[in-house]
C-alpha cells in the first residue's frame, strides 16, 4: 500500500481487531476527519 498524501482518501481495509469482529475503513468512520493509528504490540 502506498503512503497517504493531504487530501487523498482512504482505501477499502478490514481489519481484524482483538475481538471476534472485524473493523471495515472507511465504513466505519463516522465523521470527515479521522486520526487512525496502527499500534503493532509486542511481537
């Protein structure tokens, strides 16, 4: 996936989340502007 630029829109993702369900982006965003952080943990 290439990198975000200002202005550009966010790609069609499902992500698994810790729980039993799945998070669809950008469908669940319910505002214009969001702020998505990606935190990987400890691996």
């Amino acid at each position: 996936m290439a990198q975000l630029s200002g202005g550009d829109q966010l790609p069609e993702i499902s992500l698994n989340t810790n729980q039993t369900n799945d998070l669809s982006l950008p469908g669940a965003i319910e505002s214009n502007f969001a702020i998505i952080l990606f935190y990987r943990g400890h691996w």
